[in-house]
C-alpha cells in the first residue's frame, strides 16, 4: 500500500522504507513503551504489517503497524505521530489506511489499547471491550526491559 495526500505526506507499508532509529528513539520514551530496546522495535516492525507515515520531504512523520492473521483478528499497535506534524489530520488519516487494509478489513475482531485517545478510535466503531469476555496478561515496561527512561511517558 502506498497512498499520497495532495500536501505531499505520504503512507507506505514498505518495511524497507521505514527509519527504525526514529520509530525506535518515539516508542522509547513513549508512555506505553517506555525504555522498549532497539532490537525489540526492529523484531515487531519486521513481524507486522507496517504503515510508515513520511513528510513531504522524506522524513519519518509518524507510524503504526497491525499485528494481523490476514483474517479474522488485527490489533492496532504503536500509532503515532511526530509533534511538529501533529493537528493536521494526519492520525486519523494513519488510522484510517490500517484499518482500510484488506488483512484488517475483513477481521472479525480488532482490538487496541489507549490510555487517552478513545475518541480518535471511536469514529472508527471501536468501543471499550466487554470486560466479561476479553481477557489479558500484561507486564510491566521496567520489568521486561530495565528501568524507565528519564524522559519516560512525555512521549
Ligand atoms: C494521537 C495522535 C496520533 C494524533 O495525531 P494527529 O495527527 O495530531 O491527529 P489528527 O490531526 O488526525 O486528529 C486526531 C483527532 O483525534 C482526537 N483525539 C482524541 N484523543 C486524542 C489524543 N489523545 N491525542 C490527540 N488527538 C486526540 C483529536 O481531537 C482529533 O479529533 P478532531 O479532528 O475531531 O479534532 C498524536 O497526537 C500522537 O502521536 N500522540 C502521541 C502518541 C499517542 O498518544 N498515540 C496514540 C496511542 S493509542
């Protein structure tokens, strides 16, 4: 998938496109991944369905990528939009495409979590999850990948 906006900013699900080091240096201080390893971003990036979102020059504006079977599931992960490029309806415009995807478009069920952002995601028809039904396991950031970087959650 490749699609362009008349101001020049453009979604590719490339992988080979994507400037990892900026995707990584985002998701390290980001409050639901903070202190995440390189290594880790460039695994999930090579094991997704990734969408890079670039400015009209070239360079990394942002990013998301699906976790998908093709089929019937998607999780939507890591979405994202650098600050200088933020308010221009860049997000949903990112959100949109993934979601617009034929491996996430015919799943039965999709699924994210957002500490703050419930609003973006509900023109899209998500809803909070049936807490009788879903069911999760987490772990805490520090305790997989060490202690919390400093700039931690200002992300
Ligand atoms: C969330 C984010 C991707 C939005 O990107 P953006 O390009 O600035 O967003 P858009 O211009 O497309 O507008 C987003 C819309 O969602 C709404 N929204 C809801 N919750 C929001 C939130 N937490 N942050 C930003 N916008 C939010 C905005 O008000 C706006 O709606 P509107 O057009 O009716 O005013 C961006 O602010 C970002 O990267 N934030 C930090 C990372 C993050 O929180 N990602 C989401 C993790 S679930």
């Amino acid at each position: 998938v490749d699609v362009a906006r008349d101001d020049g900013y453009l979604i590719s699900t490339d992988p080979a496109r994507i400037d990892r080091r900026a995707v990584h240096a985002f998701l390290t201080t980001a409050y639901w991944s903070p202190g995440v390893p390189f290594e880790l971003v460039d695994r999930a990036i090579d094991r997704s369905l990734p969408f890079g979102l670039y400015a009209p020059d070239g360079e990394q504006a942002g990013f998301a990528r699906a976790v998908t079977d093709g089929a019937a599931f998607g999780y939507l992960a890591d979405v994202f939009v650098l600050e200088p490029h933020r308010g221009r309806g860049l997000g949903k415009w990112l959100v949109a495409t993934v979601l617009d995807h034929p491996d996430m478009a015919s799943a039965r069920r999709l699924v994210l979590a957002t500490a703050d952002a419930h609003s973006l995601y509900a023109r899209f028809g998500f809803r909070p999850a049936d807490a009788d039904l879903v069911m999760e396991r987490l772990r805490a950031p520090e305790e997989l990948w060490g202690p919390l970087p400093d700039a931690a959650g200002r992300g």
